[in-house]
C-alpha cells in the first residue's frame, strides 16, 4: 500500500473516532453553583445540522449563552436546553449566530 493511502486511512478513522465519541459522550454544561430550578424553563430545538458531528459545535454556541444550565443532545439533531428565564429567553438562545448558518426551530420533547 502506498504511503500517502495509509497516512490518509489513518487520519480518516482518528476523525471518525473523533466524531463517534463526541457524539456518544454527554453534551451537558456543567456548572459550580447549583441553579435555581424554580426558575429554569425547557427549550427543544431541532438543528439542521449535516451530521451528529456539528453537535459540539452548536452545543459550543450555545454554552457561551449566559443563563443556559444545561445542553443535551439526542440524535441526529435535537438539543434539550434548561435555562434560567430570569437570565434569557427562548428568543435570545434562537438568535445566536450559529443559528443563522444552522437553522434550529423548537419543537415538542423528542
């Protein structure tokens, strides 16, 4: 086998692992303080992502999101955000940036 064929193949399968385990771990923000559940709401979207892949990406978005407690990701495209509505609301999350190349829309818990 060529070289260059095997450096490829090798690097091809580091990327898939890559994308299996982020996919499969966790996608949960974790924080010190403990919330105040009275006041955190749900918000289910739906992401047109490509693949499973994009979801750190879009979970990396939403993280920087002041008042977001916690992200779960279910396959393929469905994210579960709980957040402090004193700190933001369904709109601002919907707004990010992210968003404009991804589009998300709530939908019911999936």
């Amino acid at each position: 086998m060529d070289k260059s064929l095997i450096i490829f193949l090798a690097f091809a399968i580091v990327i898939f692992v890559f994308v299996i385990i982020q996919t499969l771990l966790p996608l949960t923000k974790t924080n010190d303080e403990e919330p105040d559940n009275s006041n955190l709401s749900t918000l289910n979207i739906e992401v047109s992502i490509p693949c499973p892949g994009h979801a750190p990406l879009i979970k990396s978005y939403l993280q920087q999101v002041d008042g977001i407690e916690s992200i779960k990701f279910k396959l393929p495209n469905y994210f579960n955000i709980k957040y402090d509505q004193n700190k933001t609301t369904k709109e601002k999350i919907l707004s990010i940036d992210i968003f404009a190349q991804y589009p998300a829309r709530e939908v019911q818990k999936k």
